[in-house]
C-alpha cells in the first residue's frame, strides 16, 4: 500500500509478520492495504486485493448486511466486532469459504476514519465449539458417547490458539490449554485453583471483577472486554476475553468458558499509527492537528478557571540559507537539535510543537500576565544562544517569535495562531532574534502590508518597477566612474513608493529572489550600453543590491554568468552591494561566494559601512573591492569634532587595507571638500545627482566635469 510507504521499516515489517490477515479499510469500503497472510487466507495476490471493495471478501447472501454493519460501525466505532454473534465466513478466490474471526480498530489518518481489520482464520476454534456441542448434547442424551466426545473436545481445546480456561464461581482456574500458559508465562501448576488475579495488570482488577460478577448474576449471557496481563518476564499482554456460561439441560450454570486472544501486537501497531498521525516524524514533536486540539482543551479550561493562554510562533531565522548552502541532511538535523533544546525549556504544563518547516509553536497554560508570556519567548531564544555543532560543522541559529495572549473572551482558534504569525512577522520587522506581542493595530497592519505585497508582486510582473542609477564620482577628477542600480515603484494610486518600504516587505516572502533578479538584468543590460564620446576614462561600472536571500541563494552565481554572457558586459564593469549583516549570517560561505566572483572578474563593495559589527578580521577575510562609508557618518545630523575623527579613521583604515573608500549621501559643497581633504576616493549623493532613469545616464556621460553642482 502506497499510502504505508511513508512509515518506519520496523511498522511494515510487524505487519507482514503477523500471524492474523490485516487489511486497512478507507471510509468508503476499499481496500487500501492487505498483508501477505491475508492474501494467503483469501488466495488472491496483495495487489489483486488493494483497490477493491471490502466486500468483494464477503459471500453474496450477506453483502447487503455487511454494508449495513460497516456504516453502523463508522457511526459507533467503540464497537470491535461487525455481526457480533453471527458465524462469519471470508469469501475466497476459489469461492470457497473459510470461517472467520474479525477484530476491527479504528484509526484517524488525515482527519478520515480509516478501519484496520484483523482476519483470523477461525476454522479450528469452530470446530472446537462445535466438538463441544456436540460433546453436550451427547452427554445429555447417552453416556456411551461421552468418553468419544469429550476426547475430540480436549483435542481441540489443547490445540486452539486461543487461550482457553475453564473457570467456577469464584473464578478459580479449573482447566486451561497450553496456549493460556504461553500467554501469561506460568504452567498448569501454578495457574489450576487459582484466580487471575496475581498476574492481572493492578488498573485492570476492577474491570476483570465486574465482567465475572455480571455473569455471575445472569445480568449478562456473555461479556467481552480487553484487559491486561503481566506476564512472568514482566512484559504487559494485552488479551481480548471473551467470557459465558456453560450450562446443563436444566439451565444451571456448570463452569465458565474464557477465550482470550492476545491483541499486543495489534494494540502496539494501533499505537503507532495513532501517534504518527499527531506527531511531527523528524523531530518527534506534537504535530498541527494535535496543537490545534489542545489548544482547543485550553481555550475549555479557560472558560471554566479563567486565566490566560499564550500561543507563541517561532520562526527560524534565515533557516533557508542552511538547506542551500549544507543541504536538507544537515537542516533536519540541525531542527531535531533545535527541538530537543525547546523541549528542555518547555513546561510539563505546556505544548510545543513543529508547525512545519522552520517553525514551531508553542502553547503556554495557566497564566496570569502577558509578562509571563514574555518570559517564555526569552527561554526559548535563549535556547538558542549556544551554537549548534552538525557534522562539524558550528552553525549559529537565531529565531523570531511573535506572542499572542488570551482569556476567556478569545474564541477563534484559527485567528490565535493567525495573530501570533502577524506578531512573528513584526518581529522580524524589528531586526529579528526578537519577540514581539501581538496588538490589534498589528492585524490591520499586516492586512495593509500584504495587500502591498501582492500590488508588489503585480507591479513586477506588469512592468510597474523600474531600475534608476545614482552616479558615482571620482572626487578628484568629478568625472562618473560608475553608477549604483537603484530601484524604484511607480504605483497607480500611491505614487512613487520608497524603497525602505517595499524591499523590507519583499524580504519577508520568495519575492525579494524575482525582485534582485530583475535588478541584475535590468541593470546589466543597461550598462551594456553605456558609451562615452571621445572620452579616455573607462567606461562606468554599475553596482547591484543584493538581499540576503539572494547573496546566499545557490543559483546567484550561475545566474550572473548567464546574464553577463547574455548581455556582453565584461565582469570587471559589475559590483556587487552586500551589508555586513548578510556576510556574517554565515562567514564561511560568503566567503565562498565572494571567491567565485572574484575568480570571474566581479567586484564587491560592502555597504553601510559603520552602521554594523565592523569586526576588522572579518574585514580582512571579506577584502572587499569597495568599501561604501555610511550616510550618517557623511552627512551627520549634527557636526562634530568626534565625528570628523570616526569619519577619517574609516577612511585610514580603508586605505592601510588597499581598499577603494566610496561616502554616500554628499549634499554640500563643504562635506564635498572634507572628503577631499581626508582623500576618499568616490562618492555619490544629491549633491551631483539623485537616481535617473536609464534613459537620462547618457546625458550624465557627457557633462563636463567642472559642471556637478
């Protein structure tokens, strides 16, 4: 059965092994699994079965019936017997038929009730049943045939599988076949003129009293009830009892008969299934569908006890970046080490679980204040503190949660996990490895925010964005040396929407990799055109933004190739923009990367410089081609002597480290002056130009140089 071939070896092995046929039966009737004993049993092949209607097993004269029993027992599925009392036979492929005992189990897979079916060939203990009619019927009528009867009864209650025992009034053991001793691990010895009651599990005596004590008083003819054995090695049996009286013409109850069949496996297998369908299967953490109803049952017990309930949503941060660069091997292992770090911090009270993916959620019970809600969201990011050791491999891992409180006046679900994803989302917003609680104002936030997202997305592919280029300038000469892409969005009804507030929100979804695609084609392409007249400067470069997302995306470099090859531009002429943010989400493979491109001609700036870690031994590792000094350290909001200071100390050090210093943000003849003096190389700003459009770069090519003011 296809729909088995996710689960683990050992659960397919243990069904193959039974000694019972087992079938798994969807909510319409049809076979979706049959064991190979079951295709032994019924003489079709494994795959003749699957696929067809349950009762293709079931003789014609009782089709009709059975469909009836099967759509009771989808109503009441407590019920473990279809036709209780009936003599059940399987139809085989012969059209033979073979006598039948049916254990049926239901089993929730996918939010459906799915049935598993456990056949067992029960022509033997039939036959026992019939020996002993016989037997009882013989006795009664003449006393020469006794000593016939009563030997093939004894046959065939040595030889059932079933454990058989025959029990008095007060349930002492009287006769018991050698099936009972195997199953409880005790001989004839021990077991004869004793009750169960040594070797019954402690929480099932209850249970074993008040069956024997309804029969007993003729309450009931017959009682059926599972319960539990200690066997004499310790191990817990489960058995299926089947418990009447045996009686004389008169109607006087003479002794009890019990059948029991061991339902271990069957129990065991039932288990697995049922926990596989409610946990996650990498980490082993509570799934969706088991969250979902405990929070439902926290939501109950607020109303009861009032309270508060929090939901808080994980998400880890950049977590993409790990399946790209290590693959998913290292990135399922890196979640398992990230889950057994939560459940070390999680409250016996509390529920954690995998959402899916890269994010987990958490259910917080019984609390009193949004503070304590906090509380938790600060465990669990520091959790997280200590890197993570993986196939060698030493990963830093940081995550965003977003925190949603309640009490008794909350009643959407759905909307609980909906707002600790819109707070997540705010989290992130503010820098991420952070928390953030959920406030209503969020809600409309997040709606406006994803409206412009999906106006975004339209605007793309309707040809709404467009690429500007700011000039760069030699501060010696003022001749353009290059130009940085930037983009912009012209949108019908807002007008021009700045950058810092669509590229963050782009960030947040796959959009940010079409939007830096498009940026490196459209910029590319442009400055493949560019010329100078009769001009002995080089011709300008042009500089790209890259997003995290795509710096560390696998395809970024086989994607510049094409898009030089495609539009002729020489590598030498593009820059790449990186912050130093993206280099030290993982050092290693930046490096990595920076190497390729560097091995094919293009350069690096580094941008923002200042504003960020600026560890100087990442500096040297990085080398970058360019190093961009922030707006804020160029053009400050107030002079000062301190500020000179930093402003030339970057510089210096960019010099002692062979590296191109480029200010941005030049607004004044004298911060132009300054950075003479202090020998910066480049610079860019509205002193000599905002972005244009491409179609207004020729012009800038051709300016006289004395002419920028």
């Amino acid at each position: 059965m296809s729909y088995l071939a996710d689960y683990p070896l050992s659960w397919n092995h243990l069904l193959e092994v039974l000694p019972d046929g087992v079938a798994f039966v969807d909510e319409h009737g049809v076979i979706r699994y049959a064991n190979e004993r079951l295709a032994v049993l019924t003489g079709y092949t494994c795959d003749e079965l699957v696929g067809q209607a349950v009762e293709v097993l079931v003789p014609s004269r009782g089709r009709g019936e059975h469909v009836a029993h099967r759509s009771e027992y989808a109503r009441e599925p407590s019920a473990r017997e279809m036709g209780s009392g009936l003599d059940l036979t399987l139809l085989c492929r012969d059209g033979n038929e073979l006598a039948i005992d049916v254990a049926l189990s239901p089993l929730g897979l996918d939010g459906k009730e799915w049935v598993v079916a456990m056949i067992r060939d029960d022509s033997v203990r039939r036959a026992a049943e019939q020996v002993r009619t016989e037997f009882e019927r013989h006795a009664l009528a003449a006393a020469e045939a006794l000593s016939e009867s009563e030997q093939r009864f004894r046959l065939a209650f040595e030889n059932n599988m079933a454990g058989m025992v025959f029990t008095d009034f007060e349930d002492k053991i009287l006769v018991v076949n050698d099936a009972f001793c195997l199953m409880v691990g005790r001989t004839r010895e021990e077991l004869l003129g004793h009750d169960s009651t040594p070797f019954t599990y402690p929480e099932d005596l209850e249970m074993s009293e008040e069956a024997h004590r309804r029969v007993t008083s003729g309450e009931a003819d017959q009682v059926s009830y599972a319960k539990r054995y200690v066997h004499k090695d310790g191990r817990v049996v489960v058995v299926e009892v089947s418990k009447s009286p045996a009686r004389d013409a008169a109607g006087k109850t003479l002794y009890f008969v019990i059948s029991q069949r061991d339902i271990t496996e069957e129990r065991a297998l039932t288990a697995q299934l049922s926990h596989q369908a409610l946990h996650d299967p990498l980490t082993g953490l509570a799934n969706r569908l088991f969250f979902e109803d405990q929070l439902s049952q926290a939501h109950a017990r607020v109303d009861r006890q009032g309270g508060l309930n929090a939901v808080l949503l994980v998400d880890l941060d950049d977590f993409k970046g790990v399946n790209d660069t290590l693959g998913h091997l290292v990135g399922d292992k890196l979640l398992v080490a990230i889950a057994r770090r939560f459940e070390q911090v999680t409250r016996s009270s509390d529920t954690l679980c995998r959402f899916g993916g890269d994010e987990f959620l958490y259910l917080a019970e019984g609390l009193t204040s949004t503070s304590q809600a906090e509380e938790v969201a600060k465990r669990l990011l520091g959790a997280l503190a200590e890197p993570f050791s993986i196939d060698g491999a030493h990963l830093a891992q940081h995550a965003s949660i977003g925190v949603v409180v309640r009490d008794a006046t909350s009643t959407d679900d759905a909307e609980f996990i909906q707002d600790a994803d819109v707070a997540m989302y705010e989290a992130k917003r503010e820098g991420k490895g952070h928390h953030v609680v959920f406030t209503p104002a969020m809600r409309k936030q997040a709606t406006s925010r994803f409206a412009l997202l999906q106006e975004l997305r339209q605007a793309l592919q309707a040809g709404g964005i467009s690429m500007h280029y700011q000039p760069i300038v030699n501060l010696i000469t003022t001749e353009v040396v290059g130009f940085e892409a930037l983009m912009r969005w012209q949108h019908p009804d807002r007008g021009w929407v700045p950058p810092n507030v669509f590229i963050p929100l782009a960030e947040m979804s796959e959009l940010i990799l079409e939007l830096g695609a498009f940026a490196l084609r459209e910029a590319v392409s442009a400055a493949s055109s560019w010329e100078r007249a009769g001009s002995r400067v080089a011709l300008p470069y042009v500089t790209v933004n890259l997003s995290a997302h795509q710096f560390h995306d696998p395809g970024l470099v086989s994607m510049i190739e094409e898009v030089l090859g495609t539009s002729g531009l020489p590598p030498e002429r593009l820059i790449l923009e990186i912050t130093e943010s993206v280099t030290l989400l993982d050092v290693a493979e930046t490096l990595r990367v920076i190497e390729h491109l560097s091995r094919l001609g293009i350069g690096v700036a580094l941008d923002d410089f200042g504003t960020g870690y600026s560890s100087l031994s990442y500096l040297a590792l990085l080398h970058p081609r360019i190093i961009k000094i922030d707006q804020s350290f160029v053009s400050p909001p107030q002079e000062s002597a301190r500020n000179d200071t930093l402003l030339e100390t970057i510089i210096s050090l960019g010099h002692k480290l062979d590296m191109t210093m480029l200010a941005e943000g030049i607004e004044t003849p004298a911060q132009l002056e300054r950075l003479r003096l202090l020998r910066c190389e480049f610079s860019q700003g509205y002193l000599f130009s905002p972005a244009v459009p491409a179609d207004e770069v020729a012009g800038m090519l051709d300016r006289v140089p004395a002419n920028w003011g």
